[in-house]
C-alpha cells in the first residue's frame, strides 16, 4: 500500500467526518470509558506524529538519505499502551511502536520535537541519535526507561522475563542501584509472527512457571497481532490461543484508542497488583506493507488491503474527536499538515547531522575495557570473610582441585559482592552436576543460589534481565553442548546491548559453563562438546578458559571484576575432564592441584583478560594450547625436556580476545610452534592462532594437531577423534627433529 494511497484516504475520511454536540473534554471520550475527550486530543497527536514519522522515512529512502523504513502504521494505537503504564516503567519495544515511544517521552515531560528527532536521528544513521548513535534504528532511552531492541524475533522475551524477575529479587536482596523503581512492571512487545518463536515461547513459559509457585513476576506481554508476518498470514484465533494457559489475557481492538486504553490499564494493573504476568492482545492492521521496499500487492489482494485502511487508527480516533465537539475536520487536517511540515523540515535537518565515520566510531562502545579499574576490583572481598568460610579458610585447606578452586572464589565472590546472584539447572540443592557450586545454597540462602527450569534460554534471559537491572548474575550452563540451544541470547541479546545503546544500557554477567570433552567416553555429543567457534565470532564477547585451579581462581576473579567494572559479557569455559584431577605425570604426585591464594595475594596474582601464561624457557620449540591440552601438552614437553630438548607451552587462558602479544613472544623465542587444540580443526581455536602468527608477520615454522572434525561418540570410540597426548609428542618430535 502507497503512502499516498494512506494519506489520501486519511484526509478524505477526516474530511467527510460530521461534528457532534461538544463534549466537556474533561470527561470520557465516549460513554463507558476512562479516556478523557483531552486525553484522547493529546494521544491523537502522538498518532498522527507517528503516522508522519513512517512517511517521512519513506521519504528520506527516496533521497538516499534515510536506511530504514519498517514503521508502525496501523499499529498507533499502542500510545494507549504507553498511556496505561507508568513513564519508569521498563519497556522493551515492538519495532512498531513509534506511537508507544513519543508517548513514553512526553509522558517524561520532553518536548514533542525532541521525540520526533530521536526517532529521525536514527532513520538517517546521525551519530546524535541518543541511544545507538547511527550504529542501527532502534527505539530506546535511557531517560525513558525503554531498552532498545535490534530484531524483536521475540529475542528480548526472555530478557523481559528477567528483568520482570529482578525487579522483585533486587528489592528483596536490599541491593541498591536498580535502575527501576519499586513497583515498577515490565512492558514487553513483539507481533503476532514473533509469538511463534522459540524464545517467545521460553518467555510465556517461564514467566508461567514463575507465577506457579507463587515468584513476583510482573512483566506484561503485548502482542500487536496485526494479523500477518511480513508476507505470511496469521491464522484467524491463533493468537488468541497462542500464549500459556496459565497467564491471565486481556484483548483490546488497537484501532479503537479508548478500548486500547481501558483494557491496557486494567492488565497493566493486574500485573502491578499481583506482580504476576498477562498477556495484553492487541489486534491491529498494518499499512503501508512490512517496510518500504514491500510490494505488498505480490501477496495481499486488493480487498485485504482496503480492509486494513478502513480501520485506520487515525481515522478511528479522529472521528471519536469530531463526534464529541471537540474538533472539526478542517482543524484536524490543519494539524496534520503542520505536524508533517514540521516532522520533513525536522528529517531534512537530520541528514544533516554527522554519522559514524571510521571502524573506532563504529566499535567505540564494544568492548570500553578499562584494565586498571578491573585490577582495583580484584581485590574485593567480603566484610566478614572469616565468618564466610569459618575455619579453615580456602587458602589453608592445602592444594585443591580445579572445582574446589572455583567453589571457593564463587564464594568469596558473593560474600564480596551482595548483588551477585547464582543460579542454572541443579545448580542449588543438589550443588552441579560435578558439585561445583556444592554448599553455595546452605552458605547464602535461595534468594542468590536457586535452580532454574531446564531451558538454557530462561537461564540467559534471567540473566540478561538482572545484568541489565543492577544485579550481577553468575548463570550456569550444564554443558557446553547446551549452550547453543541459546546462543541468539549472548550474540543477539547479551554482546549487542553496549554497541547498540551507545554504552546507556549493559548486561554484565558471567556465563559458566562445564566444557569439552575427555570425560572416559561419558554421555557422548551432549556431555563431550569441543566447539566453541560460534562463541569466538561474537564481538566483543570475553571467553576464558581455565585449566590450572590458580588460574581458574584468578581469571574468575577477574571477570566478575571486569563485568561489573566495563559491564563485560564473559563467558567461562571449565573443563569438567580437569575438574578432579590431581596429578600431571605420576599417580599421587598432586602436580595438578594448587593452592589458594589468600586475599593479600589477590592482586599480585590477578590474571588480566587477554594474558597468557608461560611454562619452561624452552629454546627450541613452544606448544601453543589450553584447557585439556596443558596437561597432554605439559606432560609431552616434560618428557622431551627429559631428552635434551627445549620445550616451552604457552597457555592461551583467553580465547577471546586471544593473548596475542604472549603469542608471539613466545613464538619469537623458538622459532618453531606447535598448536595443540582439542577444538576441531575447522573453526577450531588453532586457525585464529595460526592467522594472528601470519598477521603478524611470524617467519617460523608452524604446524598443529587437533580433534577430527566430528561429533564426540560414545565410549571408547571418542579416542579415534580427540586430541591425544601421543598426537601432540609426535607432531612435537618431527617438528624438532
């Protein structure tokens, strides 16, 4: 549909309109609602200069000036949405909700133009745009309390339920700093198409199972069903089934505001009474077609596409002004025609301002890493750490393994930090499928440690949610196969907040996880996962991974630090095959276990991300490698230190960012690398390794041995295609010899 074709049937309809006997604007709009005649006015405005804000889009794509055109027309009536909830309401938008957003904004009392320009700012990708600064157009303020969204695919639902659940866990924990006050509930809208989504369905579930036992969960779902998806249409009464059986719905028609706006309160105040969820189902139309590039013709008939005009929100609500008295047509029409004036002068003016005009702009708010402040946190400890632990503290039990490290610092860290909260699946009660978190529930009660439901994206989204509304979440994925049933919620969701709210809005966390393989054959593919491409493409994204238990102390130590100092999305890679191991080469000779440093010691044994660490001083050759191949690497090198030759293992800790720096020194010093990697050998971490040596211009020589490019089996068959230690010697002997 033309946006002639709207506008036109706009001033026609408006103009055909007959005045009613006036209506004291003070009192409702119409018999039967609570929509004031002066409401309704002011709401009229937001859609018109929502409606104008679509065209003039559309106009700005004809002059080459404007990279964006899916818009909200139709869907205005959801300016009652923003009306029934408060301004400090968390809201996480629908990619239609321009009338929404200049609701929200001269609800916070800004100006009309101020709105207007944020949204135009972002149309034209200017760097003054206040929330992404030209890097995308998305709704968001910070000032607003409404955080932005790039694909609202239903991404953000279990985000919405996160931040719905630490509204409440925050204010019982006393934690200070959250961002949103109490009482607050969260708005969270999607389309019709995006309720079918996995992640949708993640939010209703989880928000469900909240509500079920009785957890304060006040997040209102709002689907704007404007009955299709992009060009596949919604089946009649779908949405209305759609959802869970257990959340309470509300439907409203959103082409009809003082409907809109009476069903809208009365679900945000079931959700703000309760502090349980709703579901807000809005039925709309959608005009103009998906986006400007939509030849809607190609699957819509003339007859749908009329059908959807004759219910334009704007018309709807001009005739509820003109039949009360309060307007005439040709004041209405007078209006509009200022209102687009202004809204094209304004989106002339907003080509004119700067955009982003070098990589270093664009990646500015990635990664801010601030390395000082991190190592200043560090240091951090409880107030009562001897109470904490009792006796004896961590540090004079004598070397422990690589899971009592980490259970240690996890203690340490919530007793340091009263904002840190655990939580995954087995997590609490029973203390981790390997007893990692083993004591944590006993030390610190079920308001910090708590399991979750078996859905690896309610585990990121309730971590997402918290991060982003002051708490410090500490997630725990059960495997590292499981974490890719949810990876859209670190690369979508969790690493694009900071580049895509300019650095306004951040969800530190710090995403354990139970890693790689070489469990004796156990559990197979799910249980022995070796991949960890799709986490080392993600911008920005740290990813540590330990083996030694001193480090593993240090280097957690250090994210938390970093994610609560930079806002630093991290995730924290643990090989379960190291988790009890004690001994490097011989039975009981404990060369595998460390001790605990102490807190005086924290900060001269803080690990930096992005550092490796060294072992020999080995001239002839150095064995580049991590997790489960230190050990086989280390033992190797110990036997052929045994015969005369130089051997040095270089342990990148880090593989993003990659400790490129220690790399080539360490590489520089023999002339000659071997990477050992247990990932596979496409996408695995050996071709990052070998491409940072060749970018740099290393002249030696370089081989590696890695996993075979399979899934893991079952049994003894894992052999045939992991890393061995007889692999790395030998690839080690031919390059010496």
């Amino acid at each position: 549909m033309a946006r002639d074709a709207v506008e036109t049937h706009f001033t026609e309809s408006v103009a055909a309109l007959t005045p009613g006997e006036r209506r004291d604007p003070g009192l409702p709009i119409r018999p039967g609602t609570t929509l004031t005649g002066a409401r309704c006015r002011d709401l009229f405005e937001v859609q018109v200069a929502s409606r104008l804000l679509d065209i003039a889009a559309r106009w700005l794509r004809e002059q080459g000036e404007g990279f964006y055109t899916i818009g909200s027309a139709g869907h205005e009536g959801n300016a009652a949405v923003a009306a029934a909830v408060r301004a400090t309401d968390p809201a996480l938008l629908h990619y239609r909700s321009g009338a929404f957003y200049l609701a929200r904004s001269a609800q916070a009392g800004r100006l009309a133009e101020e709105g207007l320009r944020d949204v135009l700012l972002g149309l034209a990708a200017a760097t003054e745009e206040p929330i992404a600064g030209g890097r995308h157009k998305v709704f968001g303020h910070p000032d607003l309390a409404i955080i932005p969204q790039t694909s609202t695919i239903a991404s953000h639902l279990p985000r919405a339920v996160g931040v719905a659940f630490a509204i409440e866990r925050a204010r019982k924990l006393g934690v200070p700093g959250t961002p949103w006050p109490e009482g607050s509930i969260v708005v969270c809208g999607f389309g019709d198409a995006s309720a079918n989504h996995a992640s949708a369905l993640t939010g209703f579930n989880t928000a469900a199972y909240c509500a079920y036992q009785g957890l304060p969960l006040p997040v209102l779902f709002v689907c704007e069903d404007n009955g299709i998806g992009i060009s596949v249409r919604t089946p009649r009464g779908w949405v209305e089934s759609a959802g869970h059986p257990l959340i309470p719905r509300f439907r409203a028609d959103g082409c009809d505001l003082p409907e809109a706006y009476d069903v809208a309160c009365r679900a945000a105040e079931h959700v703000r009474t309760r502090r349980a969820p709703a579901f807000l189902h809005l039925r709309t139309v959608r005009l103009m077609g998906h986006a400007g590039s939509d030849v809607e013709s190609a699957y819509r008939t003339p007859r749908e596409i009329a059908a959807d005009l004759e219910h334009d929100p704007l018309v709807t609500t001009a005739r509820l002004l003109v039949e009360a008295g309060l307007a005439v047509p040709d004041e209405l029409l007078g209006r509009y025609e200022t209102i687009r004036e202004h809204v094209l002068k304004l989106a002339l003016e907003s080509t004119r301002r700067p955009r982003l005009r070098s990589a270093h702009e664009v990646m500015e708010p990635l990664a801010p890493r601030r390395p000082a402040q991190v190592a200043a946190r560090v240091t951090r400890r409880a107030p009562d750490r001897a109470a904490l632990f009792g006796t004896p503290p961590p540090e004079r039990e004598g070397p422990l393994t690589l899971s009592q490290s980490i259970n240690r610092t996890l203690t340490d860290l919530l007793g340091a930090y009263p904002e840190a909260i655990v939580f995954g699946e087995d997590v609490a009660r029973k203390g981790g499928v390997y007893g990692v978190t083993r004591g944590l529930l006993k030390r610190f009660g079920a308001g910090r440690v708590f399991d979750t439901v078996l859905d690896e994206q309610a585990v990121l989204g309730l971590a997402l949610g918290s991060g982003v509304s002051g708490l410090l979440p500490i997630p725990e994925i059960q495997y590292l196969a499981y974490l890719h049933n949810a990876l859209d919620q670190l690369r979508g969701e969790a690493a694009s907040l900071r580049f895509f709210s300019n650095g306004a809005y951040r969800n530190p966390m710090v995403v354990r996880v139970a890693s790689y393989a070489y469990q004796k054959g156990f559990g197979g593919h799910f249980h022995n996962d070796n991949s960890v491409a799709a986490l080392r493409d993600i911008p920005g994204l740290v990813v540590a991974s330990p083996a030694r238990p001193d480090d593993a102390a240090a280097m957690l130590r250090t994210c938390v630090a970093a994610a609560r100092a930079d806002g630093e999305v991290c995730v924290f890679l643990e090989p379960i095959a190291l988790y009890n191991t004690r001994d490097l080469m011989d039975d009981g000779d404990n060369g595998w276990l460390s001790p605990y440093a102490p807190p005086s010691r924290w900060a001269e044994t803080h690990v930096p991300i992005g550092r490796g660490r060294a072992y020999g001083d080995g001239r002839d050759l150095t064995i580049v490698t991590f997790g489960n191949g230190l050990r086989m690497s280390l033992r190797a090198a110990i036997r052929l230190t045994a015969e005369g030759y130089g051997c040095r293992v270089l342990d990148l800790r880090w593989l993003a960012p990659l400790p490129v720096d220690d790399l080539l020194r360490a590489a520089d010093l023999t002339g000659k690398v071997l990477i050992a990697d247990e990932t596979r050998a496409s996408g695995g971490v050996s071709e990052s390794v070998m491409a940072a040596l060749a970018d740099a211009g290393f002249g030696g020589r370089v081989a590696r041995v890695t996993s075979k490019d399979s899934f893991v089996p079952l049994g003894d068959a894992a052999a045939h295609v992991l890393l061995s230690e007889a692999e790395i010697e030998e690839a080690a002997r031919k390059m010496l010899g």
